[in-house]
C-alpha cells in the first residue's frame, strides 16, 4: 500500500532529515488562508501570507494558530510593469488582442444575474472591499525580513501572477525548490501579459 506523502513527511522532519532550518513558504494570494495542507510540518513552518484585502488580512492574522505563519496586506507586483506592458495596451482588448473566452461564460452571466460581488463574497469573507495602498515586489520584500531564500512559492492572484514572477527574479533563483502558480491559456496577446506561454518562458529562463 502506497504511503501517504505527508507521512514521509512527517518522517523526514522527526528524523531531522531535513537539517536545521524551517520549510519557508511564500503565498501571493492568500485571501482564505495558507492552506491546511503546510501544517504538516509543524513548528517547522515559516509562511508569509500576502493579499491587497485590508480585512481578510486582518481577519486570517486573528483566526491564524500556526505560530511562525502571518499575513501582510499589500499588491505584490513588478515594479516596471507599466513599462513593460502598458496599461493604454493592457485595458485595451483590441489593442491587446484580449481573447480571454471567460467574459462569455454563463458564470459571469450568473453573478451578473444575482448582483454578487464576488471579491466580497467570496475573497473577503464578506465585508466591505478596502484594498491596500501598499506596493512591494517580492525581490525587495523578502530581501529585508528572511536570511535565506523562500522553498516554495504559491502564487494565484487572479491576473497578476506573471507581474508577480518579475518581481520575484532574484528570489527564484537564488534557490527555490519550487513555484506553484496559477496560469491562463487565454487572454491579452503581449511578451508580457500573465498567460502560460509567458510564465513558462520566465520560469525556463531562470531554470
């Protein structure tokens, strides 16, 4: 019978077979909460949790028990991104060759429908919608509050994980073991809009 891979886990770390320092988590997007998932390793969790809704933020730091695991409010991005791809070109879907199918949907027509404001319902647990006025690419970030740099990053921002990566060059190839992040196969036609084709070439580039 297969084993379970958070029992290795669990082995590893009551083995000490992972040395001395902590499994350090970055998550871009963490509206809900770091996912249940990381607790497996227990006091040996470093996390940082980032999302630009001011009360989700403020409501996770409250509810959050693991001791090493905190949430900061704030856009997460690249800090040229206006020059790399434009916004006059960005908000434009005929000059950016937008052909995101996802507008068509009979889920937008549903929301639409039923006058939900999905970011509140559903990201902001509810509340009134007050985003951050803080800026900060993860490069910069990390680089004044860890010593080393982070293991894994799990990005899912809903549109922005490609401006995320950019900023997160130094990061990633400074040693991190590994990137989960949210791709689209559809939208804006540009070397720098967040679509697969682009974020697979980042990441191939920096190996």
């Amino acid at each position: 019978m297969a084993v379970p891979h958070s029992e290795w886990i669990r082995y590893v770390i009551a083995n000490q077979l992972w040395g001395d320092s902590d499994l350090c988590l970055v998550d871009v997007g963490a509206s809900g909460g770091i996912d249940k998932r990381w607790s497996v390793f227990g006091t040996r969790l470093t996390a940082i949790g980032f999302d630009p809704l001011v009360s989700e933020v403020s409501r996770l730091n409250e509810l959050e028990t693991r001791p090493k695991v905190r949430y900061e409010a704030a856009h997460v991005g690249c800090l040229n991104y206006d020059e790399l791809f434009p916004p006059a070109i960005r908000n434009n879907p005929i000059a950016s060759r937008f052909n995101q199918p996802f507008v068509r949907s009979s889920a937008v027509a549903a929301h639409r429908l039923l006058h939900q404001d999905y970011v509140r319902d559903v990201f902001n647990a509810g509340s009134p919608v007050e985003y951050s006025s803080r800026w900060i690419t993860l490069d910069t970030y990390l680089s004044s509050v860890l010593p080393v740099s982070p293991d894994f990053l799990k990005i899912d921002t809903d549109g922005n994980d490609y401006a995320v990566l950019l900023g997160a060059a130094k990061t990633i190839q400074e040693g991190v073991l590994g990137i989960s992040v949210e791709c689209q196969f559809h939208g804006a036609v540009h070397a720098f809009a967040n679509s697969f084709s682009n974020i697979d070439r980042c990441l191939r580039e920096r190996g």
